[in-house]
C-alpha cells in the first residue's frame, strides 16, 4: 500500500523554513534591538547623571561661595572681636577652665535662657539668623573666635567650646585658614541631616580672627537627586567612594551599600560608565540598569572625597518596549506559520501525485506486469525517473528472455554430463566388482593352503629337526606365495585399471569441459553455478584418482643414481620437519655411520619416504615420535620408520597394500600399494610391523651396490 506521508513532510519542510527564518529574524532583531536598546539608555542614563552632577556641584560651590561671603562681613568680625577681648590677659589654663564652665552650663540650658540669648541677640547674630531661613540651603550657621568659643549663632548650637571639633582644627589651621567641607551626617544642633561647611574669619589685614560653621540642608543642597524620576522606578542616589550611600530618600546617611564592592568595581572602571546590577540598595531582588557620573568639584577633591551620582533603573522596565516587540514578532511568526500550513499541502499534493502514479507502476512490475504503462509528464527529474525505470523494465524483458534461452542450454549440458558421468560410474563399479571377486578367490587359495600346511604340521610333530626345517621352508613358502599373490594381485589389477582409466578418462575431460566452458558464461541461477563448480572439482577429484591409477599399473623407474640410503631420507626429512613440529610430530635420527649406498630412483624413493612418514604422523592423533633408522642387514641396506602411534590389527595389516583399501576418511587406498610397487621395482622389499596401541614400523630393505 503506498503510503500518503511526502505531502505531509513537504507542508512540514515549508513549515520549519518558515518558522526558523521567522525565528532567525525574531532572534536577530531581538539581539539588535537589545544592544542598541540596552547602548541608547546606558548612554542616556549617563547623562543624566552628569546634569545631575553639574547641578549638584553648582549648588554645593554656590552654597560654599555664599558662606564665605558672609564670612567677609565686618559685622560678624566685629562679633568675634569683641567676644575675644573677653579673654585677653587670662592665661591657657584659665580660658580652658572657661570653657569646660560654659558647655557645662550651656547644656543644660534652655534656648530662651539668658545665657544663651546672650549669644543669639545682636546684630550678627541676627544677620546668622536670616542666612538660616527655614526653605534656604543653610540650615545653621554660627561663628567662634580664635580660641574656639562661641560669639554668635542663628540658633543655640549643640556645645560652647568648638575647638576640640575636626571641622574648626582645620578651618583655623594655626592661623592659616582653610575652607572644610566635611561629609553628610546628622547635625544634632540642626536636628536634621546636613553638610558641614566651615571658612575662615579674617580681619581687613587678612589675619584670621575666627571660624564661620554652616550646617548646609541636605534636603536642598541635593533637592535636583532626590526629586529626579525615570520612569515608574528611575531615581538617583548619591554614593561615596567606598559604595555608601550619602543621599537617598528616607534612608540614614552612609548607613547602607549601594550594591557589593565587586560589582562596585566592575562599574566604576567600565569606560562606558553604565551596567546591570543585581539587587542594589533598597531594590533586593531586583536587576536595575544603572548609569553614574562623578561630581566635579575642587573642594571635594582636596578633600580627597569622591561622590557619585547613580542613575538606576528596573531592568523590567528599560527593556519592556523591547519584550513588547517581541511579542508582537511572535504573532507575526504564527500569523506566517498559519498561512504555510495550507500552502503547503497544496504544494505537496501537486508535488506527489505524479510520484503515486509512479509507484503504482512499480506495484504492478513487482507482481510481474511488465507491460504496465507508465505515463508520466512533469517536465522534471521525476519524469526522468520514469523514464530511467521504463528503459530497465525493456532490459529486465530481454534479460528474462536471455536467461530462459541460457537455462534451456545449461539442462542440455547437464543432462549430457549426468550421462557421461553416469557411464564413467557404472565402469567402475564394474571394476571394483571384479577386484571384489578376484580377492576372494586368492582369499579362498590362502585358506586351503594354511589348511594343508596345518596337516602338514601335524604329521610331522614328532621330528623335531625336520619339523623346523619344514616351518622354515614353509615360512618362506608363505612369504613368497604372498610376494606372488601381491604381485598377481597388481598384475591382474594393473591390467584392468589400465584399460579402465583410458575409458573413464575420455567422459571425465568432457564433462569438465563443458562445466568449464558453461562457467565462462555469465550464470544467473547461483544454484546452477553451484552445481556446476561441483561437477568441476569432482572430474578434477576422479582425474587425479585415475591418474594414481595408471601410475599403479605402469610403475617403471625413471633415471637411477647412486646414492648414501640416509641422504636421501634426510632430503624428505628437511622438507616436512617443521610442519610437523607444528602438530607435535618429532622426526628422530639413528643413521648408521657406514656409507649404505642403493642405485634407486631418487624422487620416486623420496616420494615413499615421504608417504610413509605422512602415514605415520596421521596415525598420531595427540604428537608423538617417529624414528628413523639405518642399517647393514648382510648385503643389503636397510631403512626403517617407527612411530608411536595406536599400531594396526592383524586384521589391516592383512589388507594394507591391496588397493583401494583405506582406513582413513578421505583415502583412496592406492598410497600403500603404489609405493609397495615402486620399492619392488628397485629390486627391494616393503613390510609392516605393528600391534595396537604399541606403534607400528614401516621396513624397506634394498639391495646395496658394490
């Protein structure tokens, strides 16, 4: 069944390039707009903070300017003149002893006290009276003479003695004279928070004659911060240089930090002068965007002191036209992604209607409909695709037809090679049969002649002497007997199977042939090329059998030479040591020391050495040894195998050189036989020793030259 998902995924693809460009422009134009938001109101915090700076210092210098100039009046240094003449002629000690007397006694007097009327009656200190008019920047004012004491006031101060106060040691300096300006705090006889100012009083020769205190009204001085707004939550605060605020509204002076000492730093040293801190002040919890400036002023300066205006702001409220953007991109977004929607399944629709028809065609080629029309006009890559199908579909036919043709010849050939093969088996069944009959027929001789010997033996146990002379030649009866048998045994065999192996040979090289020949082609049935390569390497199997056939039948040395016996088993040695030591198989050397020369065919002698020590090791399941040994057995040289392998019964060792007799799996029988034909060639003799589980020698003796 087809399924109906590329329209979907098209309308799904339109959706997600909408909505990431829409969201890539949403992003973007938030990040710009943030940072030229968040760059535009830093900049604009800062400069309020600077005119709130400017106004503060023109109307702290103003404030300054204005006490010093009342300073210069004469009528004040007058005052202070005449309350000094109280003390000329009296010594240190006793004006100190005054002025303890007096601030004990003004203490505890009241402000309408004779005692203290004394020093706010007068003309200077009316003239205080009125620079302390309540709305004005000061909000006390007083002056003392050179000794510290009180000479008039716009209203009653909070001690007499004001020698021992910092402000008036360092306005006076010894007779120098210096303006002070001291930090904002809470003045006890203004009851209010305040500035100090405190400036030198001189007379018209420029000699300081006393100290002019004016408690500035921190209210007015910084009336342009504290009625500063931004906004729902913009205010200024001015802070020291240590992070104290100086002035805030309804909080104590230099009681409260305006934000923590790191984040304090990182501001103050950021070249833009602006910043986001988190819960500063009163403002716990909060994220306010904040902008400073420093108050210019060459008092504050000398002072060493350094003030701050801050400028802050919630950040809620700095960005919320840009949130407010935001929202408004968000609609725009889904307003775009409701429109793509409907877009695009009509776009998908168009787009997999020729892809249906498509795979429609392809349904009906799948079940075998290769006529199946397949009509498709886009004008694009998908009727390409049609036509690229349309072209393997003609090729599909003409391959089909292809192999239909090449199966037909291919059952041809198989059953002309099953025939031939059929042929070639019947042959040698033929054969084997009458190896079959043959051999029971010698077995049946065999068993009369032990009989008669057996009688033989009987009839003549009671002569000793001539009964061992008569078992001796009765033993070597029986070996020759068996030498004839086996030779009339390869004889009659090697007839037959001379004969049959040109019989056979002929149908096998054409069946291989022909599989040859048909694996050439291009074989689209893997079945029939299996059975193909089979038929190869089985005539391959049965040429090599019929080949070891006709070298039974027709053993002949080649070129002989004289050669040491231990020389040539040496050679074989070399070759196949290694090999076998890799199955635990170790070759031992016995050679006899004295030179045992054969004139033998060299490699037809290797190849029953080698034969024999294969049979050997195969016989050694677990590893074991094989032994090889030399010897002088009276004119002949003698060359013998032993290994410690499971040994024979007597039952194989009957059988072991008649062809076709095997033990092992994969055997043919013809190993045993060939080489016993080959030793007998040379004129020499092979025999087997062996009894179960006690290993088994293989003996070759030849005749020696010379």
């Amino acid at each position: 069944m087809m399924k109906t998902g590329i329209g979907k995924k098209i309308t799904l693809v339109l959706c997600l390039m909408g909505l990431i460009l829409v969201l890539s422009g949403v992003g973007l134009g938030y990040y710009l707009g943030f940072r030229l938001l968040r760059d535009t109101i830093g900049a604009n915090h800062v400069r309020m903070a600077s005119n709130l700076a400017v106004s503060t210092s023109f109307i702290l210098d103003d404030a300054v300017k204005s006490v010093v100039v009342h300073a210069s009046n004469p009528v004040h240094g007058k005052a202070i003149m005449e309350s000094a003449s109280k003390y000329e002629g009296k010594d240190a000690d006793a004006i100190q002893e005054h002025f303890l007397d007096m601030d004990e006694k003004w203490s505890r007097a009241e402000a309408d006290s004779p005692i203290v009327m004394e020093y706010l009656s007068g003309e200077s200190a009316e003239r205080l009276g009125e620079y302390a008019t309540k709305g004005k920047v000061i909000a006390e004012i007083f002056i003392t003479n050179r000794f510290g004491g009180l000479a008039a006031a716009s209203s009653k101060t909070t001690d007499f003695y004001q020698a021992d106060e910092k402000w008036w040691q360092e306005t006076y300096n010894d007779g120098r004279g210096d303006v002070y300006i001291g930090d904002i705090e809470y003045d006890e006889s203004s009851d209010m928070v305040g500035m100090t100012v405190a400036v030198p009083v001189k007379d018209k020769d420029g000699r300081v004659i006393g100290v002019m205190k004016a408690v500035l009204a921190a209210g007015v001085l910084f009336k342009p911060i504290g009625s500063f707004e931004i906004g729902k939550t913009g205010h200024a605060v001015l802070v020291d240089a240590d992070g104290l605020i100086i002035y805030h509204k309804g909080l104590k002076p230099l009681s409260v930090k305006f934000c923590g000492d790191k984040e304090l730093d990182s501001l103050v040293n950021d070249p833009k002068k602006w910043g986001i801190v988190k819960s500063p002040h009163t403002h716990a919890g909060e994220n306010m965007f904040v902008g400073f400036s420093v108050v210019d002023h060459p008092l504050l300066s000398e002072e060493g002191m350094i003030w701050r205006i801050f400028v802050d702001e919630d950040c809620r409220e700095v960005f919320y036209p840009l949130r407010a953007l935001f929202i408004q991109m968000g609609l725009t977004m889904g307003l775009v992604l409701l429109i793509l929607i409907p877009f695009g399944f009509i776009f998908g629709g168009i787009l997999v209607k020729p892809v249906k028809k498509l795979h429609e065609a392809v349904e009906h080629i799948g079940k075998g409909d290769l006529d199946y029309p397949i009509d498709i006009r886009t004008g694009d890559e998908i009727e390409q695709l049609a036509d690229s199908f349309k072209v393997m579909v003609l090729k599909i036919k003409d391959r089909e037809k292809e192999l239909e043709e090449l199966n037909e010849t291919l059952e041809k050939r198989v059953a002309e090679r099953t025939l031939d093969l059929q042929r070639a088996q019947d042959a040698m069944l033929h054969l084997l049969e009458d190896l079959q009959k043959s051999k029971e027929e010698l077995d049946e001789a065999l068993k009369k002649e032990i009989k008669g010997r057996e009688i033989l033996k009987s009839m003549l146990e009671d002569n000793n002497d001539v009964r061992k002379r008569l078992e001796e030649k009765l033993a070597e009866l029986k070996l020759t007997q068996d030498v004839l048998v086996q030779s009339e045994k390869l004889v009659s065999i090697g007839r037959l199977v001379s004969e049959m192996a040109h019989e056979v040979n002929n149908p096998l090289q054409a069946i291989s042939g022909r599989a040859q020949l048909s694996l050439m082609d291009e074989i689209p049935n893997k079945e029939l090329e299996e059975n193909l390569k089979i038929i190869e390497s089985q005539c391959y199997r049965a040429r090599d059998i019929i080949k070891r056939l006709l070298e039974f039948s027709r053993p002949s040395k080649g070129k002989t030479q004289e050669k040491d016996l231990k020389d040539i088993a040496e050679e074989v040695i070399k070759l196949v040591e290694h090999q076998y030591l890799l199955v635990d198989v170790k070759i031992l050397r016995k050679y006899s020391p004295e030179e045992l020369k054969v004139e033998v065919d060299v490699n037809q002698v290797e190849e029953v050495f080698f034969n024999i020590i294969k049979n050997a090791s195969e016989a050694m399941e677990y590893g074991g040894n094989i032994t090889v040994a030399t010897s002088k057995e009276g004119d002949k040289a003698k060359i013998t195998f032993k290994d410690t392998g499971s040994g024979m019964s007597e039952e194989v060792m009957k059988n072991i050189f008649d062809p076709f007799y095997t033990t092992k799996k994969d055997g043919t029988g013809l190993g045993l036989s060939v080489c016993y034909g080959l030793i007998k060639d040379h004129g020499g003799e092979l025999r087997y020793e062996s009894k179960p589980a006690q290993g088994t020698t293989a003996i070759i003796t030849f005749p020696m030259r010379g």
